[in-house]
C-alpha cells in the first residue's frame, strides 16, 4: 500500500526505521527522482509558514508516494516542507527549475558571523519601534514588530546584490515598517524620524507635506567589503499599490541613463502588504510589464511583509487562494515563501531571490510570513476583532530575543546599547527647529525646478522656416527597399507637401517635427500608451511597417548620429500601470520628454489613482517634481459617452499653486510649441494637453508654415477677423473651430471668437489684452460643448468674471448631465446645432 504524504508533516514509522536516503538513491535513482518532484511540485503545502500556527494549515499531497520511499521523502521534506517554501513548478524553463532546485537541496550554514550581524538588525528593528512606542503612545506609527526580519533581509539582499554588481536601488514600500526601514536601511538619522513624531515647525507645512510615513528617503548601504549601493525609498501614499509602476518607471530611467549595463546596475524591489498584493487591480496590470518591451527592469524583487491579516480581515476574507500571492504565478516566476519567526531561513532566502534576479534577469517573489503585533495602526485595538490570534501574540516573545537564545548570544549589552542610542536620538529630535529633509535628489535634477510659474515661459521654441522645412524631409524618409504601405505613402506625400511650404501643417505632422528637433538637439523622447506608434486616429505614424516583412522602422531613430534617443511604444491595455511607469520615468529622466497617451481621453478615468496621488500632488506633497505629458483624445463628435469627454473639470478642480499645465491647443502649430515648451523649459511641470480626434485634419485647424517661427507658446489665440464685434465669445478647443465655421457659413463677423489655449495656469494677463482689443463689445460668453456640470465651465466662469471686467458675462453649454455625451449621433448633431445658435443666435 503506498504511502500518503501525512499533513502534519512528521517523518512516519517506517520512515524513522528505513535505509539512509543515500542508500535508496544509489540503488534506485529513478525512485529518487520520482520523490522528489512530488515534493518540488507539491512540498509547500505541507511547510511550517505561520508563526502562529493558525492559519496556512498543512495539505496532504494531491498524489501519493511510492511505497519504500520513506527515507528519500524524509530528505526531500528537510528541503521542501521547513520554515522555507518554494513554488516554481509552473515555470517552463529546465534550466531556472534546476538552478533553484540546485539552491533549494542543500542544508543552509550560517556562519556565526552572519548570525551576529542578523541579531544586529533584529535589535534595532525591535527597539526602534519600542522607543517610538514608549516615548509617542497611541501614534501612529505601522509599527514592524511581528515582520522585523525584514530589516537583516534587507540587508542581505543589499549585501549580496553589491556583489552582483548593483550600484543603485530604487524601492517603493507600504507603511508598515517604513520608518524602521528609513532608519536601519536607509541609514537615515533616527533623531530625524523623532523630530517628524513632534511635528515640528507646522508653518513650513502649511497646504503642502505629507504624514511621515507616506515619505521617502535615500541613503548608501555599505556591503562588508567596502561596496555601496545608493539607495532610493519611493514616497508612497495611501493607495497602496500605486506606486508599483512608479518605481518600475524609475529604475527603467535609471536604467537607460547608465546604458547596457543599467539592468545590472539598478535593482528595483517591491514591497507589498499581502492584502494589498492580493486585492488591488494595479498591482496586476504591473505585474505584467515585467517581460513587455520598453517596460522590462531586468527583474523586480517582489517581498510581501505578510502579516496574515489586512486591517482587520482574515485571510479568507481578503485572499480567495490559499496564498496572497498566488496572483504571481500568472507569470513563469519563482514564489518563496518563508516562516519571518526564523532568521537564518530569512537571510538565506534574501540570498537566493537577489542571485536569481540578477542570473535570470526575473522577477522573483519572497512572501515573509509573520504577524502584527499591534492594530492595523497604534490607535487601534485589535483584540476586538482578533481576540485569540492577539492573545497568541502577546505570549510570543520578541523575535531579537528568541533568535539570540537560538543562537546562543548574550545580546543584554548590545540590547543596551542600542537603546540608550535610540533614546538619545529622540532627545535630539525633540530639540529640532525645523523639519528634516529625509531625502535629496540626484544631481540630474540641478538645472530644473518648480514652484510658481512665469506667464511667458522664456524658452523660445519657434524655429526658422528652413529649418522646418529641413526637419520635414527627415521625417518622411524610408530606408531603400522598405516596402511603404499604399496609405502610408499617400500620408508622406502630403507631408513633403507640407515641408515644401505648399500644404499647411496638420497636427500629426507638426507633432513628429517637434520631437526631430528636439531629438537632433540630444532632447530623448518617449512616447507610450496603446495604439501610440500609429495614432489612435491614423495620425501619427513615427514608426513604418514593411507590408511584406512586418519590420518596424522609425525615421525619427534616424534623425542624426548622435540624437537623443525616440522610444514610442503601444502599451499593453492599462492606464494606470503605464501611466504609473510613465510619471515614474520622468522622475528620474527629467532631460527626457515623456508623454502618455490615452486611447480615448476618457480612458484616463483607470488612471485617476496616479493622476490625484501623484502627477497632480507630487510636488506638494513631496517636493518631487515632473514633466510627464498626458495626451488625452477629447471633443464631442457623436461617439458616445466613452469616446468624447476627457474630463476636463477633474483636472481643472485638482490644480492649484501652478502645480501642472493643463490646455487645448486649437491649432498645428501651437501644439508644435506645446511640446517644444515643455521639453525647453527649465521648469518641470505635469502637462494634461486635451488633443483633438476630428481637428487632426480639420482645414479650420491646420497652420502655415510660417506660424511655427513665432517665438512662444500662445496661452490665447485672439480673433483677427472679427469686425467691430459686439460679443466676444470665449472658449476653448473644437468648438471654436465649429463656432468660425458656422460664422463663416452665415458671413456675420460680429462676434469675436477668442480660444483659450492653456486653462491652468489662467492667462489672466493674455486674455485681458485679447478682451481689450474689441472695447465696442458689451457681453463676453464663456461657449463649451460639455454639459454644464462638466468641462471647464464651473472652472472658467469666475476667472473669466474677473478678467471680463464691467461687461457682462453669460455661458454656453449642453445642459448638466450624468452622462458625459448623448449615444445617439442624430442627438449630437440636434445638440450641436443648438449650441452654435445660442452662441451665435439665431440666422
């Protein structure tokens, strides 16, 4: 009768009394080799994980061993079924399964050097959470107590990747433990983080800042021998998950600026909460950025500080497997997880995932297994809703305290020392002035900044006809026997048209002449989101497709020799993951102008987390500037509710203290200026920039050649044809375009149309100087196509108040609604004609 894989995990009868292991392997390999692929494939239902012993309950195998292998399996269980689990069955390649099987099959030696540097961390952890709890009780603080083996992992997988050759490593972190981690691995002053607990200098913070433990830090890991790695904690807010693809986009940047070998240089880790792990959809639509092009890091080391508990859920509650990170095995990357009650198994992981990472250039996920020993925070109780697992808790002696028992050590005078530090650092933070500064920017940021913004921008971004016409020619160029698409030949055409001075500029074409000569000038460009290479709308084409080979070339790769680098990339179907990686790049590539495109701008509404936590706030918050440019598809053409509004009024309502630019350019040539503002300026700024869908080509939005020398970016377009107008009518976008055709069509110029180009920041100044050119017109109409309760109205409607003077002031626009657009295009049509008649009144 064969045996069954007993669920407690305990050697058998037989076992116990069999031959050696080595002895039933030299006579029977193959059976050998059949036990130990049941234990691979299936040795982690049955490992020692919980600390607490309450939940991750034991499984029999799902098969059964073969009778007279009891030996072997009482080996294969010492490897597969301790305080270390491995789940790698489901990735395909022999050779990652036979690296980690080759790790996995040895018994670990700790040196008692190491054990003493592992202690060393765990009494720091501990006491810096203990000193923060004795001297602030009852403040929050997302203690690490129950999970403190983070800090020797930590410290291990430094120590282990210097040598490996990383130099730089940027990592993002939940609250849980990020003040012990900004200390003992960041290596940032205690005294600082205390000073952070008396909440000194309040005015400095006044409409900004953040709570401490939503704040980053940097710092330099020292490895023992003499090797540093610069160091890189993300600000992070509430939404847990949401900086997942920030980090990735930082450590791609980092990547790229240190050339081929930046994915060995630049180490991303994750740390994740295991609620958060397993229930927010951002994570997922990251997860699988790790092997697209243009998104790889070379590998991100994923740890769960798994508290087997999400505030006050259980497991069953938040999880609907038997692992919070069985989400993971979507991908062929190998998932450890490991009982966080045992250091030696901690450390020894940490080693393991840090090789892998860099030998396989692959994720790699480390799940530490431990438990909370106080509330979801420390002004919570959670013997309220966790009675007995709180009472277990209390009855667990402190991890520093068993380990250094397990290990033998005399830690009192280490213990001590450790505290009286910690003790004299929080007197030291109780006398500081002002606030510390936790984190400093790498040099690359010197020559921009933030803060309030001038009403011209001095960079100049017009250039010389010639020059534009040189710039043109690039662009249409194709390498000799590259098979261009009948449609794609015909577009060219027209572009050499354009160049030659003969045909206006569209905005397709003014767009690609902006990055050629950025490009030539050394300025990289990034472009990403889903259809991106060829324009949602056929508009843009940076790359071409061979019709008979399918191979891709772009002539904006082929400006010059020594240009800046055009990456353009259609985006797996995600908004906030990409746009997420997008903010992030352009945090650490600030010389680079990286644009995110939204299919439709609506689309933008699965991205909102990053557009309100950080693109909007980062500044504020953190101090943490960026130039990420968000091109988001807008104009009401019939298409439905999901297809016409990108929302204006929500970026409108998120923007205060010149925090980012958010426009409309009616025309080509300002969107050419747009762009080379952006790129030019010292200032960086997030730019929202509201693209047309049916103006791409519209003739009424088209430019001469000539408009792309003028020397700015107008933040107001003025009406040149207007006769002695008596209303202005003040708007923004395609229905300006409507409201000159429909004036045109009637011959009646006495209404001045005047096109706000850029919303925020309000150009006051321009406008009032636009008003003031019509002193005969008495009434000045703000017209938009979006509903009333949407759009820039609510937003526009003060200022212009304001900026109008004693004239009257009076609105135009579909009326409120709960749903952006009407999916009927008869509808439309009946809206649209009622929108020019009120503006325009009546023929």
């Amino acid at each position: 009768m064969a045996n069954r894989a007993k669920s407690n995990g305990k050697a058998t009868a037989a076992a116990q009394t069999a031959a050696p292991a080595m002895e039933e392997t030299v006579s029977n390999p193959q059976l050998r080799t059949e036990v130990f692929e049941i234990f691979r494939r299936w040795g982690y239902l049955q490992a020692t994980l919980d600390p607490l012993k309450q939940y991750l309950p034991a499984e029999p195998f799902p098969i059964e061993l073969p009778e007279g292998s009891d030996a072997i399996a009482e080996e294969a269980r010492r490897y597969y079924c301790g305080n270390i689990a491995l789940e790698f069955s489901h990735i395909a390649s022999p050779e990652k399964r036979e690296w980690l099987q080759q790790k996995m099959e040895q018994l670990p030696v700790e040196t008692p050097k190491q054990q003493a540097h592992t202690l060393t961390g765990l009494i720091k952890a501990d006491i810096f959470e203990q000193t923060i709890q004795q001297r602030y009780l009852g403040t929050k603080r997302f203690s690490l107590e129950g999970l403190t083996a983070l800090i020797p992992y930590l410290d291990r997988t430094f120590e282990v990747s210097s040598a490996l050759g990383v130099e730089v490593c940027h990592f993002a972190m939940n609250h849980r433990g990020r003040l012990n981690v900004m200390v003992n691995t960041v290596g940032r002053s205690a005294a600082d983080i205390f000073t952070k607990f008396e909440d000194v200098d309040p005015r400095s913070h006044l409409g900004g800042g953040d709570v401490k433990y939503h704040q980053g830090a940097t710092g330099t890991y020292t490895a023992p021998d003499g090797k540093t790695v610069k160091l890189h904690l993300a600000s992070n807010p509430s939404h847990l998950e949401a900086v997942d693809p920030v980090i990735m986009g930082r450590a791609r940047a980092r990547q790229v600026r240190l050339g081929a070998d930046g994915p060995k240089k630049v180490l991303p880790i994750i740390i994740h909460g295991d609620a958060a792990f397993a229930g927010q959809g951002i994570w997922a639509e990251t997860l699988v950025l790790a092997t697209i092009n243009g998104y790889t890091v070379g590998g991100t080391i994923q740890i769960v500080v798994n508290n087997l508990l999400g505030f006050t859920a259980e497991p069953l509650e938040s999880n609907s497997s038997r692992f919070a990170t069985d989400m993971a095995k979507r991908l062929p990357i190998p998932i450890f997880h490991v009982n966080a009650e045992d250091p030696d198994a901690v450390v020894r992981v940490a080693a393991i995932a840090a090789e892998y990472r860099a030998t396989f250039a692959s994720d790699v996920v480390v799940d530490l297994i431990g438990y909370r020993r106080h509330g979801h925070s420390e002004v919570d109780d959670p013997t309220v809703t966790q009675p007995r697992r709180y009472a277990k808790i209390k009855e667990t002696e402190l991890l520093y305290k068993s380990y250094a028992k397990r290990i033998g050590v005399d830690a009192a005078p280490e213990i001590k020392a450790t505290s009286d530090k910690f003790l004299a650092d929080q007197a030291l933070g109780k006398e500081a002035l002002h606030p510390p500064t936790l984190a400093e920017l790498p040099d690359y940021w010197d020559k921009y900044k933030g803060g309030y913004l001038p009403a011209i921008d001095p960079a100049v971004t017009g250039l010389p006809v010639d020059e534009i016409k040189r710039l043109t020619s690039l662009i249409v160029k194709t390498p000799e026997g590259f098979n261009v698409h009948p449609k794609v030949k015909a577009l060219l055409k027209q572009r050499e048209e354009m160049g030659a001075g003969t045909k206006p500029f569209d905005f397709g074409t003014a767009e690609l002449v902006a990055y050629a000569a950025l490009l030539e000038k050394g300025t990289p460009v990034r472009l990403s989101g889903q259809d991106s290479q060829r324009g949602t709308f056929n508009q843009r084409h940076s790359f071409f497709t061979d019709v008979e080979t399918e191979k891709r070339w772009s002539p904006l790769q082929n400006i010059s020799p020594n240009q800046g680098q055009f990456e353009a990339y259609n985006s797996m179907l995600s908004e906030a993951g990409v746009l997420g990686f997008e903010y992030g790049y352009s945090r650490d590539f600030p010389e680079t102008l990286t644009l995110w495109e939204a299919q439709f701008g609506d689309f933008a509404n699965g991205a909102q987390i990053i557009i309100d936590q950080f693109i909007a706030a980062g500044e504020a918050k953190w101090h943490l500037y960026s130039g990420v440019v968000m091109l988001l598809p807008h104009g009401y053409e019939g298409q439905g509710p999901e297809h016409s509004s990108a929302r204006m009024e929500r970026f409108l309502q998120l923007c205060a203290t010149d925090n980012m630019y958010v426009t409309q350019p009616s025309n080509a040539a300002q969107y050419f200026h747009l762009l080379r503002r952006q790129a030019l300026s010292e200032y960086r700024k997030p730019l929202v920039v509201f693209t047309p869908k049916s103006m791409l080509r519209h003739p009424d939005a088209v430019s001469p050649i000539a408009d792309f020398g003028a020397e700015h970016f107008q933040t107001v377009l003025p009406d040149m044809e207007a006769k002695d107008p008596k209303r202005i009518l003040v708007c923004s976008g395609k229905i300006g375009h409507n409201l000159r055709v429909e004036r045109a069509k009637r011959g009646d110029y006495s209404n001045a149309i005047v096109f706000v180009e850029q919303l925020y920041p309000w150009p006051e100044e321009a406008l009032s100087k636009a008003l003031a050119m019509y002193p005969s017109a008495e009434e000045v109409v703000f017209v938009q196509e979006e509903p009333a309760n949407m759009g820039p109205l609510s937003y526009a409607y003060p200022l212009l108040k304001r900026t109008a003077g004693n004239r009257r002031v009076l609105r135009v626009s579909r009326s409120a609604a709960a749903s952006p657009a009407t999916g009927s295009a008869k509808a439309h049509e009946l809206e649209e004609k009622m929108l020019l008649e009120l503006a325009l009144g009546k023929k």
